[in-house]
C-alpha cells in the first residue's frame, strides 16, 4: 500500500483537506504549491508548474507512491484555460519521470465535464441529469479534457494507475482560492448582518426550486484516498458527492439560521453576488480590523463570480454516484452540516467573526 503522497494544490480547497487526511491515515505527505500555506504535517514543496525545468529540478527529489492533482489557473479564455492548466500537468508528470516510484495519479475536475467550460457554461446540448460518468465528453473544448488527456497519456508511458474525481461545487475552507462558495456565502452573510441587508438569494428560479447536490471536501478526500489504494478502482473516473439532495429554497433558510438572519423572499430576480458585493472591499477592511480577523482583503475570501455561476444556472443540476457505490465507496455527508463545520471552522480561524 502506498505511503507517500505529493499533493499539488496542497493550498486549495481540495488539496488542504486531502493532505489532512493523509496525514492522518499515516502517510508522508508533500504539498506542492508555489505559495505553500502551512499545515501540520506537511511538508511544503515550492515549484510553479507553469515552468518545467523548475518543475523537473524541485521534483527530482521526489519519490511519491500517489499523486493527487487538485489545482488549477484561471485564464481569460478556455483556449488559454487549456494551454496553461494541461501544461502545467504534463510539466509535473514528466518531471516525476525521474523517480520512477509513482504508482497511482489522480486528478481532480468537475461537473464542467457535463456542463461545459465557462464560456459555454450550462448552454447548447447537455447530458441528462443526473450526470453519470459514462455520458462522455461534451463535443466543445475543455480544459478538464485536457488535462485527463495528459494524465492518460502519461499513464500510458510511465506505466501508473490513475483516477479522475468529478465534484459539484466544493465546500471547505482555503484562502485565495478561486471557487470558494461556502466562505463566499458566510461573508455574504456577515455583511447582510452588519448592514441589515436583506440576506436574498442571488441566483436563478431553476436552482431555487430544482434539486441540487454538493460536495464537502472532506469526502471528496476520502474518495481520492479510496481510489488510490483500492484496485478496483485504477483507470476508472468517478463522480463524488455528499450523497442528499436539497433545493436551495430549503437550504437558503437553513444557512440563514446558523448567522441568526431572516431569509428574504425569493422574487425570481437573479441579483448577482458579484453586483452586490462589488463595493464592499472597504468595508469588509473595517469589519476585520475592528473584530480582529486574520484576512482583511475580500478578494481573498470571497468568489462571487463563482458562486454566482452556480446559483445562476437555468437547469437542475444532480450527481449520480452508483459507480463508485458499486466498488465499495460508501462515504455520506449532509451538506448542511457540512456548510455549518466550515462556518465553525472559518469562526474559529477568526476569518469571518
């Protein structure tokens, strides 16, 4: 069984939550970023993989057993989305060529798999719901497509196992991260509190009275650890998640409840976060200094954009997970409570107060 893991993106959302458990199962852990965060356990590895010789001279001294993929850049276009993202991960598998001891790769995409990239997000033919691993690619350029085509390739080559993880929407805690809807919704809520604005849902009719799920990143944790130490599940992709389903028009009041906030009305009006929060910079400046919170830059905390994608959606988004339920992955975790652990969590970090 393999003991030592590289987690890249070990910062992330994903990677953070992956790393701790590795750690507690046992392993030895590295975490590659190119700012590592620190974390107990882990031993921080810098590199930028845009950069292949720095790439190839960091891991030269590496020796992992498994490899977890959980990061990625965003570009201002999906052509540039692809050009860097798959780049960047054919410069880390051809740099663990030298070592010569991985056994097993995974790498961590999402729903965009069915739902398309940003640029053609939810539009044109789509599979129907819900999603099940064996619908395929979408006939549209994906950066997801392109970095499973890297870690296939060099699978191929390199003679190592490999798994691919499909998430919906991540709920854990990270600082700076790119798509972060469960801190973006807490500061949401903060705000709505200190300043008695209504705390409105922003997003779309479909995704209040739809079913939808979504995925703690502790439990996607635990399915990267199943898969790389599970052969059954080698050269296999999987979707993960929490396993309920809920409609936002019953977990909107639930969020609102932990915050001590009445939920206002629905009206069927999308009123993006990214709208709603573009002035608040300053104010959330003033609201850490004044509580003594340990991030006072809102861009560092908060993705609207992101959030609003996902609440925005015109179609009802739900996950099927009988595949991995098949091998043996039996992992549950209400999504409610998972939201309430991560406000815990950023309260006590004293990240929102």
């Amino acid at each position: 069984m393999p003991k030592t893991a590289l987690v890249v993106g070990a910062s992330g959302i994903v990677g953070n939550a992956t790393a701790a458990l590795l750690v507690e199962q046992g392993w030895s852990v590295q975490g590659l970023a190119r700012r590592p965060t620190p974390q107990p356990g882990v031993i921080p590895v810098v590199a930028d993989l845009q950069d292949p010789n720095e790439t190839a001279s960091t891991l030269s001294k590496l020796r992992p057993d498994a490899v977890f993929i959980t990061t990625w850049l965003r570009q201002a276009s999906e052509a540039e989305n692809i050009r860097v993202n798959s780049a960047m991960v054919r410069n880390l598998l051809d740099g663990l060529r030298q070592g010569g001891t991985t056994r097993h790769v995974a790498l961590v995409t999402g729903l965009k798999h069915y739902l398309g990239p940003f640029e053609a997000y939810g539009k044109g033919k789509l599979p129907q719901t819900p999603f099940r691993e064996d619908q395929g690619r979408l006939d549209i350029e994906n950066f997801y497509y392109a970095q499973e085509d890297e870690v296939f390739a060099a699978a191929k080559r390199d003679s190592f196992a490999w798994s691919v993880h499909r998430p919906h929407t991540v709920i854990g805690k990270a600082v700076g991260n790119a798509m972060n809807m469960g801190t973006t919704l807490a500061v949401y809520a903060t705000l709505c509190r200190e300043f008695r604005r209504p705390f409105r849902f922003p997003g779309s009719v479909a995704q209040w009275n739809g079913l939808t799920d979504m995925t703690d990143a502790r439990l996607l944790a635990r399915q990267l650890l199943w898969a790389a130490t599970t052969p059954q599940a080698a050269n296999e992709a999987f979707n993960v998640v929490d396993g309920d389903v809920f409609r936002w028009s019953w977990m909107w009041g639930r969020l609102a409840d932990w915050f001590g906030l009445e939920p206002a009305p629905f009206d069927g009006r999308v009123m993006p976060l990214e709208e709603q929060m573009a002035a608040d910079a300053p104010v959330w400046r003033a609201i850490a200094a004044r509580e003594g919170l340990v991030e006072p830059d809102l861009g560092r905390l908060a993705s609207p954009w992101h959030t609003d994608a996902d609440l925005g959606r015109p179609i009802e988004v739900v996950t099927d997970m009988s595949k991995s339920r098949r091998l043996g992955f039996n992992a549950y975790q209400p999504t409610d409570d998972a939201f309430y652990a991560l406000f815990e969590r950023l309260r006590a970090d004293r990240l929102i107060p």
